[in-house]
C-alpha cells in the first residue's frame, strides 16, 4: 500500500508540480489552504504533509499547530520558498524540517522517505 501524503499549496501550478512528482510514488491528498488542510488531515490521517507558509485563510504556521494539536504524531514537512524569513516561525510551530524550493523530485522524495522510513 502507498504512503499517503498531503500536499498543502495554494499556489495551483506548484501543487499540480508537487503533485506529478510525488503521485507515481504515494497517494496524494491536495489541500489549497490551512483549513483545508486540517479538515483533510482529520479525514484521511495522512502518512506525511508537505506544507506551505505563506497561504489565505490559514497559514502554514497555524494550520501546523492545528494539526499537531489533534496529532502529536504528525510529520509535517515545510515546503517554501520563504525559509529565511518564516522559517523559524514554522519550526517553532512544530514542522520538522524546511525544505526550501527549489528542489528536484529525487531531493523531496529521499526527505520523505527518511522519515517514512522512520
């Protein structure tokens, strides 16, 4: 069975990019904003969630605290291009780690597998 894998990206042309890259590999669960995400989370449980920050509604940020609120457990990974100037906010709100765009899909998929492996 696929690893399922929440992809949270408001930005349509990046999640249908992330969404190519990761779809042959995992199932993959799209969500353009932090509400969605935690509304998706709840529902499907989802092995890992790829993150964005800067989103409406709800941000990155708060939509990881969210999360983590219902499940201590959740590995969420940040996927931004604003690490250096949100990256420690994310962190702090419970991410594991950053991973900053650009990335090829051979770089998201070894961070996701290190910690699916986990």
């Amino acid at each position: 069975m696929k690893a399922r894998v929440l992809v949270v990206e408001d930005d349509f042309a990046v999640l249908e990019a992330l969404k190519l890259m990761l779809e042959e590999y995992y199932e993959v669960i799209v969500a353009v904003n932090g509400i969605e995400a935690v509304k998706l989370y709840e529902k499907f449980k989802p092995d890992i969630v790829l993150m964005d920050i800067a989103m409406p509604e709800m941000d990155g940020v708060q939509a990881t605290k969210e999360i983590l609120k219902r499940d201590p457990d959740a590995i969420i990974l940040c996927v931004t291009a604003f690490a250096t100037h949100r990256g420690k906010e994310i962190l702090d709100a419970g991410a594991k780690e950053i991973i900053e765009k650009p990335f090829t899909r051979k770089q998201l998929i070894e961070r996701i597998e290190s910690y699916l492996k986990k």
